[in-house]
C-alpha cells in the first residue's frame, strides 16, 4: 500500500474565543487526520522520500525505525 498520498493536506479549523472581554480566532492544522493519527507522518515520509532519492532506500526494503516512547 502506497501511504504518501495519505500524509498531509490536512485541514485547518478555526477556533473562536473571548478572554477577558478581547474576542480572536486561533487556527489550528487538524493533524490527527494524517494516516497514523501523528505530526510526524510528514517528516517520516521525507526521509523516505529522501533516502530513496539517494540510493540508500528501495522499494520494499525493510525500515527499522528506533524511538523512545
């Protein structure tokens, strides 16, 4: 299964507020869209992208991805 055309255009929402009487907007990117519910789909999938650009990587090649928690 091919997952880069899954990680991002996520949408963004805006969010109202009034706090101490001042009203304003915050906008916020919708990241639990992304395929595995994480921010960190785009940088993942750059490194793909990049090592295979590179030679390092090729189709089907396992990844073996190290993480502290």
């Amino acid at each position: 299964m091919n997952v880069d055309k899954l990680v991002g255009n996520t949408p963004m929402i805006k969010i109202d507020y009034e706090y101490e009487g001042k009203k304003g907007s915050i906008y916020s990117k919708v990241e639990y869209y992304n395929y595995s519910g994480s921010i960190k789909d785009r940088i993942a999938l750059y490194i793909i992208q990049k090592e295979k650009e590179r030679g390092n990587l090729k189709d089907g090649q396992p990844i073996i991805e190290v993480t502290s928690g």
